[in-house]
C-alpha cells in the first residue's frame, strides 16, 4: 500500500475512534459495564490502532510480511489470550481488579520470533481480546497500546540492536536475555504509571482509588514481569534451534 495512503487510512481511523470515545464516554461510565461501555473502549483501541499504523509507514526498509510471519503472529496472538484468559488469578482492589498472568510470556515470546512490529501486535491483539472476554473491558484501550510498545522495545533490542535471528548462539543467548529484561522492564514502570493516569483522567476513578491501584498494580506487573522474563527466554532458547534447522526461523 502507498505510503501516503496508509498513513491517511490511519489517521482517519484514529479520528474515528477518538470521536466514538469521545461522543460515548459520558454514558460509558455513568454505571455498570454496557453496550456504551463497549463501544468507548473500542474507540480508544481504534484511535491508538490508527496512530500505530499511521506511525509504522514512516518505519525505513519495512518488508512486507509473508504467510508464514502472519500465521506465527496468529498463533502468539491466540497464545496470549490463552496466556491471560484462562491462565491468571484475580486479585480484587476495592471496585476494580488486577491479576497475576501468563500472557505477557507471550507477548515478549513474539517479539523475540517476530520483531516490534509484529510482535507487538501479537501482544496488543491476543491480550486485548482476553480483557474483553475476561471482565477488564475498561482495562482494554490501555493493554493495547503497553503491549504493543512492550513488542516495540523487545523486538528493538533483539533484532535492531543484537540481530538474534541472524547471529550464532552466544551472541542470541545475551541478546534475547536484555530484550526480555528490557520489553519487561518497561512494563514494571509504564503499566502503573500509565495506569494511574488513564484510571485518572479517562475513567475519572478518584485520585486514592487510582493510587491504590497504581500500588497493587505494581506488585502484580512486577511478579508478571518476572515469570514473563525467565520463561520468554528459556522458551526462546528451546524452540529455536527446531526452527532454524526447518528454516522456519524468520529473518530480520
């Protein structure tokens, strides 16, 4: 698709939903969960969708992808609504809820096999539909866009900066360990930070309210962050050699 063409289909699509959130939020949040509450969260999704892909036609020597790289995408993605929905406990914080989780393993997993990109579209995709299907619908807008950036981070140390789907096992062995340290990294600090804001000033929770579960949230994400460092590398590190000896390995 023509560069310019891609980067209007996404702005316009961030207008779109910027507008539905914006004409639907009064009546999302004047009580429980509803048809209203529904559609201010995909607004929100749609606006930082179009934004993503507005932003992704100014990435140089962007390949188009094959139907290998979209099937892998396809399967991390349904790995991490696996990962959260069926894979996590609940932990109830006054009216809202966090919860500890296997989804985020994926979501760097993707990005080690796939890159930002794809990866982080994965991530973005898969644990964005477990928040709809798994009562944290409010939760979705703000998933969507730390996963894709928790993808972006990953995917940046391990390919851009260590090439690990082109170098020899001493070299991956560090570079898909800083990648995971750095995609969670990030997590530990944006994922409360951006939640106390978003629970702030888009959900107009009660500054105490979002500062107990800022606290809670950051106990949560760093326990998340921790499994979803060790078991994205030793998972990494396994699976690998089986794809690279199939020539499934994709090059990045």
């Amino acid at each position: 698709m023509n560069k310019k063409i891609r980067i209007l289909c996404g702005l316009g699509t961030a207008v779109a939903g910027g507008l539905l959130a914006a004409f639907t939020r009064d009546a999302a949040l004047a009580g429980d969960v509803n048809l209203w509450t529904v559609l201010f969260a995909l607004g929100l999704i749609l606006a930082l969708a179009g934004l993503a892909a507005a932003l992704t036609a100014f990435q140089p020597g962007q390949k188009k992808a094959d139907v290998g790289t979209v099937t892998m995408a396809a399967l991390f993605a349904a790995l991490c609504y696996i990962g959260f929905a069926y894979l996590r406990i609940d932990i109830p914080v006054g009216t809202e809820k966090t919860a500890f989780h296997l989804g985020n393993v994926f979501c760097v997993l993707a990005a080690l096999f796939l890159g930002s990109f794809w990866g982080g579209m994965s991530g973005a995709i898969g644990l964005t539909l477990a928040d709809f299907t798994s009562g944290y619908l409010t939760s979705a807008p703000k998933t969507f866009l730390l996963k894709l950036c928790i993808g972006a981070v990953a995917g940046f140390v391990a390919h851009r900066l260590f090439h690990i789907s082109r170098e020899e096992e001493t070299r991956v062995n560090l570079g898909a360990g800083l990648a995971c340290v750095a995609g969670m990294g990030f997590n530990i600090v944006a994922d409360p930070l951006v939640g106390y804001f978003y629970k702030m000033y888009v959900l107009g929770v009660p500054q105490e309210a979002a500062d107990i579960w800022a606290k809670m949230g950051a106990i949560t994400t760093g326990v998340n962050a921790l499994l979803a460092m060790v078991c994205a590398y030793l998972l990494y590190l396994a699976i690998r050699p089986a794809l690279r000896r199939t020539n499934l390995l994709p090059k990045l």
